[in-house]
C-alpha cells in the first residue's frame, strides 16, 4: 500500500503479478501527471504546487544536481501577490530561480501538450492481467490525486472483470484517511473520526482477509461518502445503474435549472485580466494548506469576472452522482482562454452559525465548494494537437469535472461559478494561442469572454441524480 507517489508503486506491485502478493491498496495514487493529477488538469499548469515540489524533490534526491540549486529566497507569506509580482510567467521560474538546474521542471517545458512521452507515463494502458484484490482509496478533497484514484479504479474494473477490485471514496485531503482524527475538514463537520472509522472498518479487515485468512469483511464493490448528508452509501457498481442522467442548463437572470433555455439571443459575458486574475482562496496564504476544495466561495460570487448562476431554493433534497461533464458554449476575444467550472452547495439565509475546531463559521449564505476543475480551452478538442479560438465565435467547450456524490438538502441552493482564472493555482494563461511556457509578460492580454445560454447554444452540466429511494446506506 502507500499513498500519492507511493500509491503508483503500489499500482506498480499490482502489474508485477508475483505470486506473494495478494492485495494491494492504492491509495491517491499519482497516475496521469497531464490529465489530472499533480503538475496538470486539463493541461492547464498547477504552477505554485509545481515550483513547490520540484525545488523539494530536486533537493532532496541523490540526483546530480543535489545542493547546487542556489538558495530560492522565495518564502513567501502571501502567494497571489508573490507569483503574480515574481513568477508571472512560467518561463520566469528559471529566470529567477531554478537556472536549468530542476531537470524535472524542465522536462515538463519540453512537452507543452499530451505528446508521446506524457502517454507513455500514463500507468492506466498497461492494467491488464491484473491477480491480487484491490482496494483503490482516494479523498473527495485531495488537491493532488482525486483523479488518479478514480481513474485507477476503473482502469483496473473495466480491464480486469474477475478482479477482487473496491473503491472507497471519503470526505478526506490528499492522505486524510490515513490520518488520526478526521471529524471535519474547513468549516465542514462530518459528525465522526472517518479516517478511524476506515482504518478499522475497512482497510485492517481487508489485509488480514487476503494475508491472514480472516473472515471476509462486508465490503461493497464501491462506498463512497456523501458530505451533504454525512453518511456513506455503498453500490453495487459505479458509476451506479441507478443514476438518472441529468442536464443543469445556464439560463437567463443567472439562473440554471433542468430546463434548456428558451431565449434566442442570451449571454453573460465578462472582462478576464491577467493582471487581475481570480484568486483560487479568499484572504491571504502562505501555501496552498492541505486543500482548496471546500472553501467558502462567497468572496468568487462578488468578483465581475466571476458568472454565478444558482436554482431556485430546492424544495426536496437532490443527490448529484457520477462524473460531471461540462458543456460550454463560449467565445472569446482573444486566441485562448482557460474555464473553470465550481459546483457550490449555497445555505439558506436562515442556516444558523456553528463551531468548528474552535472558529464560529456564519452559516447564513454560506457557499461551500463540492466540486471544481479547469479546462486549458486551446485543448477542447485534442490534448494532443491544441487550437486556436477564432476570436468572438462561439465554441463548445467539454470538459469532465471529478466524480461527485454529493446531496444538496431542501432548502438549499445548487450554485455554478464559470471563471477564466484560478490563480495562483493555476498558471496565467495569456489568452493568445501560443507555447504558454514560452510566453513573455507582454504576451498576456485582457480578453472579453462570453458563456451562451441559449436555445442553439444551450452551455449545460451533465451530473447524474441518484434518486433518494435508490440510495443504500453502508452502516
């Protein structure tokens, strides 16, 4: 077993088919450093995480650079202000700092796009034949690896139909489960230790079955945990049969709903500058801390370059589940644009205030982030072979957004957020089509950026509906 980097050495014992191994758990396992995970989303950068790690992972290898790297001076107590004055562009990273010295960052400059040597890196290809019992384990809120998780686990039931193979999805950060106390994380309360609660529910039960021959624990082929209702819900597969595939359409007067807009002529639009961009966290950070994925998004909701759509009040409870797909009709004026989609779970006016870990949190209002991702919009159609936009014509942009199982409750509201920046999360994109890792700081242009919502351009969120009588509670 082992957890991020760890977690694909355990996917990698899982390949090896030695015959004294007979389980094997990964655990938020780094699987597709393009697609999803760590360095890139979509193909757009996760700059601060990125300069991060490699200086530290330079440093701390036998590698032949190991100590040569000059001292960074790079300790920074506000991070937005720091990659926005310092590491504007990608390219002033080595500029400033690591001198060619980083042979990792380097080699993520030499392959801007899903060329051959991203996909020959790719673990999920060669997950045939696999023999020991899996126990695929991710976080719903891992900032680093929820992708390598969920597509690990389908890698492995989709090619191997034999295989002992169980996902569990929890409320947890990047290796929360394996931590002591996991009752909470933010301002959000799951009720219970749930990182205990797996550990001696699920996980010592499954090793001791496989190595010590103990009774076979209950376990379903897939539990996931729900935070809007605080429970866990097992199935039978998953994605479950049970979902109803569902639109969320954008509408007119900011609102989204299942109805498909009627209007003809209907668009929000908004000014995207890259000297302005859309901090990914209100207030100011050191660091990105151990996740971004369940903050409060109220601060986003009064930015002009931030479109916030909701539902009406919901009268019943609604469960979202499965892998959400976004469908944006957009334009831009520029040649390039980034999109980041937010799925915001908004209390009611009356949502009264609460302690947790000591903070009184106001609940009235309160938008708390489910489920988030960007979409590096020159890749819309091909990874592998990015396009320019023909500057104000509207495009339709797909995209996935992670797995959700989530229930907003009766009263509150479904919220979506369409931004073009998610800094310093993410890196600039200078909104003109060229090799980004290239790009000068007079490259970056402000851009006028339209999302469609209407009867031929109908932008929409596919998440399918668990319906509440087909729900199965795992005790």
């Amino acid at each position: 077993m082992g957890i991020s980097y760890p977690g694909f050495f355990a996917t990698n014992a899982a390949l090896a088919n030695h015959p004294a191994i007979k389980a094997v758990s990964p655990q938020a396992p780094v699987t597709n450093w393009f697609l999803g995970d760590d360095t890139h989303h979509n193909g757009a950068l996760f700059i601060m995480d990125e300069f991060d790690f490699d200086y530290w992972f330079a440093n701390s290898t036998n590698g032949p650079n190991k100590n040569k790297l000059p001292n960074l001076n790079a300790e920074y107590t506000d991070n937005y202000r720091f990659f926005l004055d310092s590491i504007k562009t990608v390219a002033q990273v080595n500029e400033k700092y690591y001198h060619h010295l980083v042979p990792f960052w380097d080699t993520i400059l030499m392959h801007p796009n899903y060329d051959e040597w991203w996909q020959a890196r790719d673990i999920t290809r060669f997950m045939h034949n696999v023999k020991p019992a899996t126990l695929v384990t991710g976080g719903f809120y891992d900032a680093e690896d929820q992708w390598g998780a969920m597509n690990t686990y389908e890698s492995i039931e989709h090619k191997n139909k034999q295989n002992q193979n169980t996902l569990v999805m929890g409320p947890w950060n990047h290796g929360g489960w394996a931590s002591r106390n996991m009752n909470h994380l933010g301002d959000i309360s799951f009720g219970f230790n749930t990182s205990k609660w797996f550990q001696e529910k699920i996980q010592f039960p499954f090793f001791m079955h496989y190595l010590k021959n103990t009774a076979m624990p209950a376990l379903p082929e897939a539990l996931l945990y729900d935070v809007g209702l605080n429970r866990w819900n097992s199935f039978e597969e998953w994605p479950s049969k049970k979902i109803i595939p569902a639109k969320l359409y954008f509408n007119e007067n900011k609102k989204i709903s299942f109805d498909p807009p009627a209007l003809k002529n209907n668009f929000d639009e908004y000014i995207s500058d890259p000297t302005n961009p859309v901090p990914y966290q209100s207030g100011v950070h050191a660091d990105r801390g151990i996740t971004y994925m369940i903050d409060n998004q109220q601060f986003a909701s009064e930015r002009k370059d931030v479109l916030t759509f909701e539902t009406n009040t919901l009268d019943s409870n609604i469960t979202l589940a499965d892998a959400v797909k976004a469908n944006l009709y957009v334009s831009t004026s520029g040649t390039d644009a980034d999109f980041i989609i937010k799925i915001i779970d908004e209390y009611p006016d009356t949502a009264s205030d609460f302690i947790i870990n000591g903070k009184t949190v106001k609940a009235a209002g309160y938008q708390a982030l489910v489920r988030a991702e960007i979409m590096r919009g020159k890749y819309r159609n091909s990874f592998e072979k990015p396009e320019p936009f023909v500057p104000n014509k509207p495009t339709l942009v797909k995209f996935h957004v992670p797995d959700v199982l989530y229930t907003f409750k009766k009263g509150h509201k479904i919220m979506i957020q369409v931004q073009s920046s998610w800094f310093p999360l993410t890196d600039l994109n200078p909104q003109v089509f060229e090799d980004i890792y290239k790009a000068k700081s007079d490259d970056f242009k402000k851009a006028t950026i339209r999302l469609y919502h209407q009867k031929d351009l109908p932008s929409s969120i596919e998440a399918g509906i668990l319906p509440e009588a087909q729900q199965q509670v795992y005790q």
